[in-house]
C-alpha cells in the first residue's frame, strides 16, 4: 500500500511538473514572439542566420527617417539612449578589452542597438535552458532518491548496504548502459544494442578490409612508380651523360673544322701566290701538276703496253730453236722494244729538260 501510494504520489508531481514546463515552452514561444526570433533562428522582421532582411531593413530605416524628421528632439534622445545601451553591451561584451572604434552614425548605432537587443534576448534563452537543465537534473535526482527509497522500504537494498562487488556490478551496469546508449537496463535492450554494435563492428571490419586491399594496391603501384622513377633517373643520368660527351665531341670537330676552314683557306692564298709567281716566272703549262698527272699517266700506260710484249717474247724464248724464224721474230720484238723504250727515254728526257732548276721556281 505504502508503495502504491508513493508511486500515485510520484505520478501527481511528475503531472505538475510537466505543467509547469508547458508553462514555461509557452512563456518562452511568447518571448520569442515579442522579439521576432522563432524557434529556426531571427525572424523574417528581424536580422537571421543570413545577415539583415532588406526590406525589413528598410522599413525600419524609413520609419527611425519618419520621426526623426517628426520631432528631432527624441530622435536625439533615442539615439543617446541606443548609444548608451550599446556602450554597455560593447563593454559587458569586451570585458576589460578596449572596445573597438567604430563610426558613430545613426546606422551604425542602430544596428550596434538591433544586435545588442538580440543578444540580450538570446543570453536569456540560453538562461531560460540553463535554468530548465537544472530542474531536469534536480528532477532526476529527486527520481533516483524516489527509487532509492523504494528500494529501501521494499527490499532494504541502498547504495551504501551494497557490497563493493555489488556497486562495482551496479556501475559496470550503469557505464554499459550509457555506452551502449540503451533506454534502460533491461535484457532485451542490452541485446538490441549489442546486436547494434556487432552490426556496426562487422560493417566497420568490412570497410577496413576494403580500406586495406585499397592500400594493399597503393602500395603496390606507389613501388612500381618508385621503381620507374629511379629507373628514369637513371637513364636521364646516362642521357645527360652522353650528351656531355657527344657535346664535348661536337665542340672538339667544330673547332677542329675551323681550323681545317682556315688552313684551307691559307692553303688556297699560297697555292694562288705560287701559281702567280710561277706564271710571273714564265713556267711553261706542260709542267703544272695537271700536265704531270697526264704524262705520269700516259708513262703508266706505256709500261703497261710493254708487259703483254715482254710475255710474248716470253713465251718465244720457250720455243724450239729456229734459227732463221727465231731470229727474225726476236728482232721484231727487240726492235719494237728499243722503240718503246727510246719513246719511253723521249719523253723522260723532255720531262727533265722541260723541267726548270729549283732556284729558278721562286724569285
């Protein structure tokens, strides 16, 4: 009965205390409502997430145009207490900071003043939750109490009668329960969530077996390129290499062609000085060095025609003696012979009489 009778009584007080919260949601949608900032942010009148409405603004700025040209008086006034509010807020802001400067204008102060007038507002939503959390943690603890003593009047069990094998079973419990994130403590919650989490667990091991084939295959064609790449450098080494030789080659036959160039050309003004001082000189041109190659030639030729006979006479010399034929066949050939030789001596001879003495070449 006693149990039955605290547990109507619970019910009664957690009513009221939802009451009372609804009252509190409700006096806060009002709040909100007077300031223009809903539950998604600042209202569309007012200044939300994206900055200033325009035409809010606007409408604002015209009407604050309205009654400062109406009665200039409490415009003034207006704007010195907006100036004040804001100088406190800047201070209560910055703390022992030095406030920034700023322009001191209508437009300037009056969005200082929008700002201030929302912060404010939005410090006392932040209050109103904070206050709320209190109550809800005072509520939870006054429901932990509720259930301590529960458990004291039926069972005699508390906190402090547990044994320390009990309370660290109680809190393993407890921190399990908050890990894993369940309702309660019950069983059937207990397997849900692990069930969860072996589900999670599995996905997880999944991806990072993906993950590590991915990285598996990384690895692999990062070696590879690592492989290529010294291996490019390599060749580049041996390029640069070669081309350092075959540039050193280029540059020798480059200068040794120059040299070649201007020996030729030296070679050219003396062959062209001598060839002038030799027709200076009155050098016949049978003994230019044209007239010599064909005269060496035309020699090579005649001894060339003189073989083929000095084989037959050979060939004659091998035969049977006969006295008359013999006789009269090598005086041919001995007459054909003197006579090739003494045109072979004639143009000997006209050679080196032809030819002048070397003192006589150059002056």
């Amino acid at each position: 009965m006693e149990v039955e009778e605290g547990q109507g009584q619970r019910e009664q007080e957690q009513e009221q205390e939802q009451e009372q919260e609804q009252e509190r949601e409700q006096e806060q949608e009002q709040e909100q409502k007077q300031k223009g900032w809903g539950e998604e942010g600042w209202g569309e009148e007012g200044w939300g997430e994206e900055g200033w409405e325009e035409e809010g603004w606007e409408e604002e700025e015209e009407q604050q145009q309205q009654q400062q040209n109406q009665d200039p008086e409490a415009a003034a006034a207006a704007l010195e207490e907006k100036l004040r509010r804001v100088a406190e807020w800047l201070k209560k802001i910055y703390g022992d900071e030095p406030v920034p400067q700023y322009e001191v204008n209508t437009q300037t102060v009056d969005i200082l003043y929008e700002l201030a007038e929302r912060n404010e507002a939005r410090d006392r939503d932040v209050s109103l939750l904070i206050e709320d959390m209190k109550e809800k943690a005072a509520e939870y603890d006054a429901e932990a109490n509720y259930l301590q003593g529960i458990l004291l009047e039926t069972l005699d069990i508390s906190p402090i009668s547990l044994y320390s094998e009990g309370t660290n079973y109680l809190n393993i419990l407890v921190e399990s329960a908050m890990i894993l994130d369940t309702k309660d403590t019950s069983l059937a919650s207990f397997f849900c969530a692990i069930n969860d989490m072996t589900s999670e667990l599995y996905a997880t091991e999944s991806e990072n077996r993906e993950m590590e084939r991915e990285l598996s295959s990384l690895r692999r064609k990062l070696t590879r390129a690592l492989l290529l790449e010294k291996q490019l450098k390599e060749d580049l080494k041996k390029v640069k290499e070669s081309l350092e030789v075959d540039t050193a080659k280029a540059d020798s036959q480059l200068q040794n062609l120059e040299f070649l160039k201007n020996k030729s050309e030296d070679l050219k003004l003396e062959i062209k000085d001598a060839e002038e001082k030799l027709a200076a000189s009155g050098l016949d041109q049978t003994l230019t060095h044209g007239s010599l190659m064909k005269l060496s030639k035309e020699v090579a030729e005649l001894q060339n025609e003189i073989v083929p006979l000095k084989k037959e006479l050979d060939s004659y010399l091998d035969l049977t003696p006969n006295s008359s034929l013999v006789d009269v066949k090598i005086e041919e050939v001995k007459r054909e012979l003197e006579a090739v030789e003494a045109e072979f001596s004639r143009q000997i001879d006209m050679l080196t009489l032809e030819l002048p003495k070397p003192g006589k070449l150059f002056p």
